[in-house]
C-alpha cells in the first residue's frame, strides 16, 4: 500500500475486518453485526462475505472458496445483528459444500451456496486483461468528492470520494458526465481499480472475504449506462438479486485489482451484468456475475 492510505481509511478497513470476525454462538451458528454508517438497509456485499466467512470456518484450511451462488430475498435492517445458519451439505475427497442462510426479525434475508475444493494442478487458460490505464494516474475519492473537479454528478461524486474500506478509481469518468456526440447509447462496459484501504493481515481467507465484499461495489450500474441512468438516479429502484462469485487464482485484496464490468442485457425491470477481476500482473482472479432490480418509477 502507498502512503497515500489516509488515518480515516485505515479505521474503516479495521471496522471491516471487526465484522467479519463473526460471533459463534453454536456448531454452525454464528452472528454478524453491522458498521454504524447509518445507510437504510444494510450492504449486499457485506452479507455475501459475512456469509462467506460463515461457511469457511466450517471447511478445513486447505480447501479454499472457488464459488459461491447467493440470493438477495429482503432488505437488511442495519440496526438489527443478522445470524448465519450454515448447513454442511457434503464432505468429500475433493469437495465440500455449505449453504447459509442470513436471517433477522425471524425471517431469511439472503441465502448461499459455497463450493471448496483441495488445491489441485491442471489445465489453465484466461482472456486478456483489458488494456486500459493504471490506478496510479487516476483521480483518487477526495479527488472524484472534490466541488467541480470532474463535472460529475454530486451524488456520484459523493459515493467515490465516500470514506470506506475499499478505495475505488473508475478508469473512464465519461459514463457519468459525458454521451456521445452520434446519440447513440454508450456501451455498458465499465472499469475501475480497486484495492482494501490499507494493508491486511496474511490471511488468503480474509482476503477472499474482503474481495467477496467489493464484488458487490459498482456492478449493477452498468446496466444503466445504455439507458444514460445510474443507480443514483432517484428514479430508479435499484437493489442486488442474485450474485455469483467464482475465485480462479489466490488473491491480495490489498494490491490494486481491475474490475472490469460489462452488461450485455436488460430486461423485466431487470439488469444483469458480469465482471472480471484481474491483478496487476493481468492474471485474472475472479469473475462475477448478478442480476438486479433497476425499476424506474415516478416520483
């Protein structure tokens, strides 16, 4: 990490890794508390890697995540703690499965599906990461949250300059403040750099978890970049549905990754949309997919 890493970050980093060090309250029961951010509900990718966590210290350590398949069914109360109940679907030679279930109030929030696997050689294959440029030129969130610094939106603005655990530079600023002089819609394609506010500890379980946590970040509104809208727009009801993540390589969250973004359809008041997730090297790391609620509505 860089020096840039400001005091603030780093106690946001700290709050993060706070909640996800789960409480067990029994054999595969555990509770989750909340960051006093005062949002309205609580953060989607916060559920997927409390879950996560969940169901990993129910797997030996020398089976790491590969996947995970999850379902967004109510909002979060974020006053309220959430309690994760994971099921041991099946042990095997090479395999094991888990599914948790997030519940408050009495009622199932969010339920997944893990995949883990021993670590195992074969054959290998990836795309290119995209060739597009570094973090390091690229305007930082107090930068992007300056007044008139990028003619973006304030809303938008807000949310990248946002203090948070995880620092995110978009690589193109168009999709917010510019359209194309043809009038034709801009491609739902999408890239930004991100990386854990400051340094973690040496835990490749923390670091999915984290990674698991900012695959949630930016993904939907790309559905929206056709359709010249964000999910900052007030006329838009936006909300995650369903979310998969696959891990392909180990990871360092707290190294710059690329979050390369795309959304080839929409439909049904729907979006849905795709990510890979490369390091700096170009090895890719991760890839992601969802679909979510992007419902325009009237006042």
């Amino acid at each position: 990490m860089t020096d840039a890493t400001t005091d603030a970050m780093t106690d946001a980093v700290a709050e993060l890794i706070a909640i996800l060090d789960l409480e067990r309250l029994e054999v595969d029961l555990f509770r989750g508390q909340n960051p006093k951010t005062g949002w309205r509900r609580v953060f989607g990718g916060q559920v997927v890697a409390q879950a996560l966590v969940a169901a990993t210290r129910t797997v030996p350590d020398d089976r790491p995540a590969h996947s995970l398949h999850a379902y967004f069914m109510l909002p979060g109360d974020p006053r309220a703690p959430i309690v994760y109940e994971v099921e041991r679907i099946r042990d095997g030679r090479s395999f094991t499965t888990r599914r948790v279930k997030a519940i408050q109030h009495g009622r199932a929030i969010f339920a997944t599906t893990i995949s883990y696997q021993v670590s195992e050689g074969g054959f290998e294959h990836q795309p290119a990461m995209p060739d597009v440029a570094g973090p390091d030129g690229l305007l930082d969130g107090k930068a992007l949250a300056a007044s008139g610094a990028t003619g973006m939106p304030e809303a938008v603005a807000a949310y990248f300059g946002r203090e948070r655990p995880i620092e995110l530079r978009p690589v193109d600023l168009d999709r917010y403040i510019a359209r194309r002089k043809d009038g034709a819609p801009p491609e739902p394609v999408f890239n930004v750099w991100l990386r854990a506010a400051s340094a973690l500890p040496d835990d490749p379980a923390l670091h999915r978890a984290v990674l698991a946590y900012a695959s949630d970040m930016t993904l939907l509104d790309v559905s929206l970049i056709p359709h010249a809208s964000s999910v900052f727009d007030p006329g838009i009801q936006a909300a995650s549905l369903d979310h998969a993540l696959w891990f392909h390589r180990p990871v360092r969250i707290d190294e710059w990754l690329l979050y390369a973004q795309d959304s080839p359809a929409a439909g049904g008041a729907r979006g849905f949309a795709r990510g890979q997730i490369f390091d700096r090297a170009g090895n890719l790391v991760a890839s992601v997919a969802q679909e979510g609620l992007i419902r325009p509505h009237g006042d």
